[in-house]
C-alpha cells in the first residue's frame, strides 16, 4: 500500500531514508517550520505525518486531513497536539521517551554551571573589549558545589539532573507529582512535602515538568517571591511553565539571583524581549536535546512509530492507543 507522509522538517538522513523505503514521502525543506496553513495543505491526502515541538496540530487541521492516521511527534512532549481530538477521529499519537534524558540533563546543569559563574556575561565582557586587568571583585558568581538544588519534577530528565548534582556533592531537594522513595535511597534525594517548602530552601531550583493546565506560569511573582535573593531558576521544560513577565521583575529587583533558560514563552524570543536586556539572565535556543546523537535517535524513533502505526503493528511509542478501536485500516 502506498501510504503518504509529509515531514515537517529536515531530519536524520537514516530516518528519512527508513521512510523514503516504504512510503511517498514530502519533506519541508526551509529551516523555519511550515506556517499553520502549509501544514494544513501539506498534510492534506497524507496517511501520516512526523512532527515537531513547533507544528500546531489541532482539531482544525485534523479535520480538513480526514485520511490522517498517525501523528508521529519527534519529542518526549506533546503540548502541540490536540491528543483529544486525535483520539476522538481516530488518529494515533507517537512521541519519542526515553531517549534524550540525559542529553537534556547535560544541558540543564550547564545552564546551572553558566549561570552560577556568570560564563555569558563574562565571555561578553571579554568579547566587548572591557577587561582591562584582573581584580578579586569581578564576576563574584555563586559555588554550586555543596549547595542545595531544587527539582521540581523528577522524571527521566529530573533524575539524570540528580545524578549530576551528586557529582557536585549537592543536598537534594525534589517535589513530583509522585513520590520516589526507591530513588531517594539510591541517589540521597530529600522529598519536599510542596513547592513552596523546595522554593524556600533551595539555591538553584531547576524545572522539569511536562506543560499542562496545572503547570502552566506554575512559577509565578508568588513563588519567585519565596525563592532566596541569592537563588538560580533553570527551565528546559516549556517556557509557559513560567510567568516570564514576573520572572524579569524578579530579576531586575533583584529578588533572585539569575536565570537560564533553554525555552521562553514564546519561540523563537523577540530580539526586543527585556528578559534579553539582563546581565543575570542565560537563554539557549532550545536546544535540550540537541546533540548528533540523541536527535538521531529520536528522528528514528519518530520514523519507526510512523511506521508501524501505518501498519496497523503496535507502535513502539503511542501515548493514545485507543485511537485505534475509531481507525478504518485497510483504505
């Protein structure tokens, strides 16, 4: 069977060769992703499509894509798609877990590295020209070895930043939905009872919690208020996860250390954003997963999802398997 894909961006050369192999297949070639109304167009007639953080797939373009079978998405979240109505017409949903935790972790305690010892403002400061002589005083940053940090959200990503932290011989404080007693032995991890008691204590309070309507701006001017002045808030999460106009009033008052930031409210920031006019502030393209090896992993992951959902096999990574029970295989 001649099954069509559109792939909204350019991927791994083994997935799309995987892909090319076994069905009809249309790549986006530009390095922005497709507008809403090219993916609309694109994925119309198509049987699957593989996506990315950045494609909206919603009710809209999932209706005037009635032959839509399988949404593969190349990341661990799906806050891009509506899963509900996916589910509802019968459309399956893949993501690619498991792969990318540690990669992302690196990145996470980077962000702590760099923004604790102020590596960005300092590497300006030389680049600008500025650094005349060596002086005792200069770029005073905060040690991280030996202090407290703050998860919050201990899942794959949020363990692997406590492994790290061990390696720093950091206390560990983390509040999750559920709590982990096995790994607290294993990894010397404190339970914290709510988030206002790890804000309270923790010196650099790192985020790693998936975007859902309970987590949305869950880091507001109230819980930055609790956080210590000399305190860090790291995000590789989603950037909605936190008010980032209260974030920036924190920081210019001074009422928190620093920040860094893999991902912010809206992607890619405005040049313009004042959060961007802030010393004390380290912001990456979101980039947590971004090493050659862990996004081949994931475009080969999301290729092979495609195409055992194609199939009608169990895919590997399905987060709504009972799409299926709505699905007319065999068109």
């Amino acid at each position: 069977m001649d099954y069509r894909v559109f792939v909204t961006r350019r991927i791994a050369e083994e997935a799309l060769e995987l892909l090319d192999r076994e069905v009809s297949l249309e790549v986006w070639p530009e390095e922005p992703p497709p507008p809403y109304s090219v993916l609309v167009e694109g994925t119309q007639g198509c049987d699957g499509v593989l996506s990315m953080v950045t494609d909206r797939i919603d009710a809209g373009l999932l209706d005037g894509s009635p032959s839509l079978r399988v949404v593969s998405n190349m990341a661990t979240g799906h806050d891009n798609i509506d899963v509900a109505a996916a589910t509802r017409r019968g459309v399956l949903v893949g993501t690619t877990p498991g792969v990318l935790a540690k990669t992302c972790a690196d990145l996470a305690f980077a962000l702590l590295l760099a923004t604790a010892r102020r590596v960005a403002e300092a590497d300006r400061f030389v680049r600008g020209g500025e650094w005349r002589t060596w002086h005792p005083g200069a770029f005073l940053g905060q040690d991280v070895y030996g202090a407290t940090l703050g998860i919050v959200g201990l899942g794959d990503i949020g363990l692997e930043v406590a492994r790290r932290a061990g390696g720093f011989d950091m206390r560990v404080l983390y509040y999750s939905r559920h709590r982990r007693v096995e790994e607290e032995g294993s990894y010397r991890l404190e339970y914290a009872p709510d988030l206002r008691a790890l804000l309270r204590e923790a010196d650099f309070v790192t985020l790693h919690v998936p975007l859902t309507p309970e987590t949305r701006q869950l880091m507001g001017a109230q819980e930055l208020a609790l956080m210590k002045r000399n305190a860090v808030l790291i995000n590789t999460s989603r950037g909605q996860v936190v008010d980032q106009k209260a974030l920036c009033a924190a920081l210019k008052d001074g009422l928190i250390a620093g920040a860094g930031l893999d991902v912010t409210e809206e992607e890619p920031i405005p040049p313009n954003d004042p959060l961007l006019g802030l010393p004390n502030v380290v912001v990456t393209p979101h980039i947590g997963s971004a090493s050659v090896a862990t996004r081949r992993r994931m475009a080969l992951m999301a290729a092979e999802n495609l195409l055992a959902g194609l199939k009608g096999e169990r895919m590997p990574h399905c987060i709504n398997p009972e799409a299926r029970e709505g699905q007319a295989w065999g068109r």
